[in-house]
C-alpha cells in the first residue's frame, strides 16, 4: 500500500528552515519563516504567557475534555480582539482551531459542503500554503493582482480590475493586515473602494488575519476586517494567535463565520463543530486557554499589550534602518518602500537568482520569492544584509 504513495513537494518556507540549519558559516542570516526573534537572535516567551501558564499550572483541576468548538469563552474574547463588537453575536458562529493554518482549512472545507464548485481567487502572491491546501481539497482556483515589484507597492488597479471579473458567490481570500509575503497594504481608502466592488456583485470575502498587532496596532490592523465583517452580509474570518502571543506550537486559532441570521448562525455553527469533528476532534485547548486568561484579566492583558507594542516598533524600526542603509549603500530610494510596509514581511522584487547568490555567496536567508522576515534581523545584521543587497544587485 505504501508504496503506490508519491511524494509531495516540501512547503518552501519549511524547507529552507533546513537548508539554513545545515549551513555551517557563522554569519548566516535567517530570514525565512515567520517567527519573531528579539536583538539577541531568540524567540522568548511573552511574560503575561509565562505568568498565565503558571497560574494555569497552579490552578487547574482538569485535562477532561471542553468542547468541540473549544472554550466559549475563548471565542467571545477572540471575537472581541478581532471583531470588537461590530456584528451582534447571534450572527456570529465560532469554533477553536489548531492555529490560524487549521481555521483556513476548516473555512476552506466549509465553502466546499456548501457548493462544491465554488471557485476561491487569491492575491497573486500569497502565502504559499493557501494555495497548497486549496489544490489538496481540489477546489477550483484563480488569482488577482497584488503586488507590483517596481513600486514595492499595491498594484490596486490590477486588484481591482481583477476583482471586478469574479462572479457572484465566489469566494476571495484576503489578508486583515500585514499581507504575507509582500508586506504591501490597502489604504482604508482602498479597502472601503474593494468591499464596495464586493458587495455589489455579492462575491464573498474570506479573510485571514494572522498578524493582528504587528503592523499599526491592534486596532488599526483589525480596520479592514472589521469593515467587511460589518458591511458584508456574509463573510469567513481565520484568526492565529501564534504571532501576537508567540505561542507557534501551542496551536492555537479560531475560524469565525458571519451569518444574516440566527437561523444561519446555529446551522453554520452545527457545521463548524461537526467538521472540527471529523478532522481532529477537540480542539487543543493549552494556548486558548492561555489567550482568554490574558484578554480576560486586567494585568495579564496590560503586560501583552506592552510587549506587544515593544515588538511592533522594533519591526517598524528595524525596516526605517534597512532603508536608510540601503539608500546610503546604492544611493537611490528603490527599497524606500521597506520603511512604508508593515508586519513581519517584505518581498524585495528580486529575481530567484539573485535570492539564490545571496544565499550562496553571503548566508542571506530569505524565500524564493524574495520575501524577508524583517524579525530576524538586528542592529547588527542590518548593515550586513544592505550590503549585501548592494553587492548582488551591482
Ligand atoms: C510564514 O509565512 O513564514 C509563517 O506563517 C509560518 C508558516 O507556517 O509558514
């Protein structure tokens, strides 16, 4: 049996995390998957997680199982931090997810028990395993325009051009915030324009917001979210709590559906748990239950918010100095954009060759498709990447 299986291509950001490991040189610079790192190159545990997990260690008197949608109380403050009471709760299903990776995939499943033949358009680029999961549950596929390498910026009339043609009921995957890979964004004004387009030719938004708090705040990168979540009759939203608590492998999400009715709202709920059921059961239940303990109590929830904050600006930081060393080294403004994007992302517009030269001949790091995650630089890496983007594109 095992043998009629054949192999699968490696996730290109999972793989490259590899191939850097294996490389020996003691100057390599890793700035492939989306993990935050400090100026000291480490990935901590944020204090109000530390402090939440041990108060749940001391408090605790049970491992039984919670529910198939996971803890309500997790999704109501869930719901809270993304959504912050703009659509009333009897329009609102929920259910908890292994990170924000398996909301997508139950979002996905979901479109697909409701029309087989539902078409989902995502932004050209995206994060690779949105295409990845959509070709594995053999869904219908299209792209919009995103990116446009020459500005560094959003090619919004290609966007908008490309949303125009999508039909009634389609689906369309768009970021909250902080797009990954391009680190490009939509002005509000942007946004507003989009959804008007959306919601005249009744196309259904499906956003997933990996990043709320690392790009202009907690409540500016929920803006475009909660915009849709307001004004669409119906939407998808996939939230990951990996990034903003820094809990990666405790795996913890949530997948929210806006409905138009109540009536909607307890089939739709019906369907989430029984798709959470037939894929793993429970949802895990150790980083949920750390994220409603910190969103709940006053100190835990002012100390997140802190170091939140404290990593956010060091982003933002960390890019005003790559662009101004990168202005001083080729003496022109082409990456001035490093400075304007926002999150853990940016793409460079550089060809996979020159990616390739940079990995080779300087132990740079970064996604084929030029992507860098500016979280795994520091002070003293800066000048090291600039010069090297200097020297390869020479
Ligand atoms: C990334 O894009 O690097 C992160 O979202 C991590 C991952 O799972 O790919």
């Amino acid at each position: 049996m095992l043998n009629n299986l054949v192999e699968k291509p490696q996730d290109k950001i999972l793989a490259l995390m590899d191939t850097y490991k294996a490389d020996t040189r003691q100057s390599k610079i890793d700035l492939g998957v989306g993990v935050y790192k400090n100026a000291s190159g480490a990935t901590p545990i944020m204090l109000a997680v530390k402090a939440a997990e041990k108060l749940l260690w001391q408090n605790q008197e049970t491992k039984s199982y919670v529910g198939l949608a996971g803890d309500p109380a997790f999704s109501n403050c869930m719901i809270d931090l993304v959504l912050n009471g703009v659509v009333s709760q009897d329009k609102l299903a929920a259910v908890a997810t292994p990170g924000g990776t398996g909301a997508v995939r139950q979002a996905l499943e979901l479109i697909k028990m409701a029309g087989s033949d539902t078409t989902i358009w995502l932004s050209n680029p995206t994060w690779p395993n949105h295409l990845s999961i959509v070709k594995y549950l053999g869904m219908s596929l299209a792209e919009y325009r995103y990116f446009n390498s020459e500005t560094g910026g959003v090619d919004f009339n290609g966007l908008l051009d490309d949303i125009k043609k999508i039909p009634a009921g389609d689906v369309v995957l768009l970021h909250g915030c902080c797009h990954n890979p391009t680190g490009a964004n939509l002005t509000s004004e942007q946004e507003d324009q989009l959804i008007a387009v959306l919601s005249k030719n009744g196309v259904i938004p499906f956003v997933d917001i990996a990043y709320q708090g690392f790009g202009d705040g907690l409540e500016n990168d929920a803006r475009f979210t909660r915009k849709i979540a307001s004004q669409m009759p119906e939407c998808l939203i996939a939230a990951s709590c990996s990034k903003n608590f820094g809990i990666y492998r405790e795996r913890t999400g949530i997948l929210i559906a806006v409905t138009t009715n109540t009536q909607q709202r307890a089939l739709t709920q019906g369907n989430l748990a029984f798709l959470n059921r037939q894929n793993f059961s429970f949802p895990p239940d150790h980083g949920a239950r750390l994220v409603t303990m910190i969103l709940t109590d006053k100190a835990l929830h002012k100390s997140w918010i802190q170091e939140l904050e404290e990593t956010r600006l060091s982003m933002i930081n960390l890019r005003q100095q790559l662009a101004n060393e990168l202005r001083q080294k080729i003496g022109s403004d082409r990456f001035g954009f490093l400075a304007s994007h926002r999150g853990m992302f940016s793409k460079l517009g550089i060809s996979s060759d020159l990616v390739e030269k940079i990995r080779t001949d300087f132990g740079v790091y970064m996604v084929g498709d030029s992507r860098i995650n500016i979280a795994g630089l520091n002070l003293e890496t800066v000048p090291l990447l600039a010069n090297a983007i200097a020297q390869i594109i020479k």
